[in-house]
C-alpha cells in the first residue's frame, strides 16, 4: 500500500514573523514558482488521505517543531505545513477556491485573520472545547476562527529623561510629548490595527484628532519596524516608542545590535490599565471552508488550546497565551501581569478601511 502522509514543510522566508528578524530575506520569484509547482504536486495526493492536516501558516518560530510532533505523537494525524508570507497564503486559498487542499490556515495580526474571514474562505467551527478555553474576545463571534496568543501594542520610554510616561495610547497624542515619539509607519498591520481599536472605542472623528496629536508629537518621519523604535531611545533620537512587547523581549534576552547593550534606560508600559486595558494583537487560525479533513483540523484547533500547545505557542514568539491559567513563560512574565482590552477582534478587520483613510487623511506616512 502507498503511504503518501510524509509531513511536508516548505518556508518561503520573506515576511515570515520569524524569531530575531523584522524582516528576512527575499527569493527571486523563480524560487517562488519552483516552490509552489513543488508544493502543489506534493500536496495533491495527501489531501484527501486519512490521519492528515494541511496546514497553511505565515508563522514559523523554533518551537513550533514540538508544537506539531505533539500533536502527531498523540493524535497520528501527521500536520502537512506549508509556511510563508500572511498575502501569499491568503491569495493562494482564495485561487485554490473549492479544491484548496488547506485545512487550517494560521496567520497573524486580527486584521489579516478577519480579512479570510470576510473573504469567506472560513467555516464555523463547533466546539464545546474551543468555547470553554478561548475567551469570546478573542475568537470570531460566528467562531470562524480562534486566537492562540496575545501580544500587546506597548509604550516604552526613556527611563533617563522621562519622568511621566504616557499612561495610554491617548496619551501619546498629549502635547507635553511634542517631539518624543518614534512609531513605524501607519500603513503597517500592527498600527492599523490599534488604529481600529482607537475608532471602535472613540468613533472615527476623535480616533482622528488622534492621529493628529500623534503625528504632532513624533520625533522622526517613520521608520523602520517595531525594533527600530526601540533601539531610537538607545540612540537617543526617541524618548518615547511604541512596538509589540516582543520585540522588547528579544532585546533583552538576545544580543540585538543597537538595543541590547543599552536597554537597561528603556522602561516599559501596559497601556490604559485604568481603563478599558491593552490592545493586545493575536495569532489566529481558522478551519477553512473547503476543507478535505475537516475532523482533523477542528482537532488540530482543539489541541492549540492545550495547556501544552499553548505554552509552545505563546514561547514560540515570548507571547501571551490565550487561553486562560496557562502560565507565562519566564521570559514574559519579566514583563508582569497586564489587562487586556476586551473589545472582540472582530471589530480590528471591520474597521481597518477607515484605519488606513484616516491615516491618509491626516498626512501620517
Ligand atoms: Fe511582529
């Protein structure tokens, strides 16, 4: 008999969220075909096959490697991946349509996950287990797809010649911080997406006259990704920056050039934890519609949401579990304990248009 379920792994690295890079290397688009001719020959045969799960993933972290051979081990359902950048996967599941052989698809950022979801490409899962372990804000309200770890849009600042942080991200439009503040580019996913939040909170006319006030007080054009901002208050060009709390961790647990050696000045803070809490940011997958092995990756969802898997999964990126009374790894608890914004991520992909219009409409690059 032929056994076609040898796990497949194919790493198209360019825009990967892959640990101690913001931005890896890129292939020349002949590597990308001969990828993608490779990948749909192998593909085709083990899709329908029993005891499989295709997983499409635009995340790729050390761990992950005991993260699928747990679930293989307990399950003999062999996880076929396929990882690459978030817009490859998407643009690929939609082209594939009813004879896509993915069944789960993993991606970061709320907006990108809610993007599959309005597209259609996701199916409602059931789950008795899903709802009792991921808390309803940080899963689909129709359960179209499930997040598995948390990383919050943090404040960090000068501990040298700052002496009252910004308490809140409304707080980084406050004119005493004119000139202080290092952000990336709004076009970027992460602060489109904290832009949402600010709309769903606010409404689109003060989420713009914050834009305004933030724009006002940055020390520098935009620049650069999240590590960038934070190696500014090392160099002294930012007193104030904004970044996901990871990008902090892997400072302070690696050698990052330009962050590492002084990033005893930088201090940090939750924001709005005296009022609505963090904007926290997700991994997420779905189980999609064309699914072939359905059972398999409803199972494969369920695991994630193990104490186990949620452990490798939030340490993968020094991230927060979702699911909670999972314990923090002891990198991450570094940081303490924080609140996080309850607003259902849902909201992040319905405002994301009117993020990026204000954004423009205010002139911020
Ligand atoms: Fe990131």
């Amino acid at each position: 008999m032929l056994l076609l379920t040898v796990s497949v792994v194919f790493i198209i690295p360019d825009a990967l969220e892959r640990q101690n890079t913001e931005s890896a290397m890129t292939l020349p688009p002949l590597s990308r075909l001969a990828l993608a001719c490779a990948l749909a020959a192998s593909l085709a045969a083990p899709a329908l096959a029993e005891g499989v799960v295709n997983l499409y993933s635009a995340r790729h972290y050390d761990t992950d490697e005991a993260l699928y051979a747990e679930f293989e081990a307990a399950t003999g359902i062999t996880v076929n991946r396929i990882e690459a950048d978030a817009e490859e996967l998407f643009e690929r599941i939609k082209a594939e349509g009813a004879n896509s052989p993915a069944d789960v698809f993993l991606t970061v950022d709320a907006g990108r996950i809610a993007r599959a979801a309005d597209a259609g490409l996701f199916a409602s899962v059931d789950s008795e287990t899903l709802d009792r372990r991921i808390p309803a804000y940080l899963r689909h309200p129709d359960n179209l797809w499930f997040a598995y770890s948390q990383r919050v849009r943090m404040i960090f600042f000068d501990r040298d010649t700052v002496d009252r942080p910004p308490q809140s991200y409304e707080d980084l439009a406050d004119p005493r911080y004119r000139g202080m503040v290092c952000i990336r580019s709004s076009s970027n996913i992460y602060n489109l997406s904290l832009m949402a939040s600010m709309i769903a909170h606010h409404g689109e006319a003060d989420a713009k006259a914050w834009a305004e006030g933030l724009k006002a007080n940055l020390a520098r054009d935009p620049k650069g990704g999240d590590t960038d901002q934070l190696k500014g208050i090392v160099s002294g060009e930012c007193r104030i920056a904004v970044a996901n709390h990871y990008y902090f961790l892997r400072g302070l647990t690696g050698e990052v050039r330009g962050l590492t050696a002084g990033i005893g000045r930088i201090g940090w803070v939750f924001p709005n934890q005296g009022d609505r809490g963090a904007h926290v940011n997700v991994s997420g997958a779905g189980v999609l519609k064309a699914a072939p092995n359905r059972d398999n990756a409803v199972k494969f969802l369920e695991y994630l949401a193990s104490d186990g898997a949620q452990r490798y999964f939030a340490d993968g990126n020094f991230e927060f579990p979702a699911v909670p009374g999972v314990g923090l790894g002891a990198d991450v608890a570094r940081l303490g304990l924080f609140r996080a914004d309850g607003l259902n991520l849902s909201a992040l992909g319905d405002n994301q248009a009117a993020a990026t219009r204000i954004f423009d409409e205010v002139g911020f690059k």
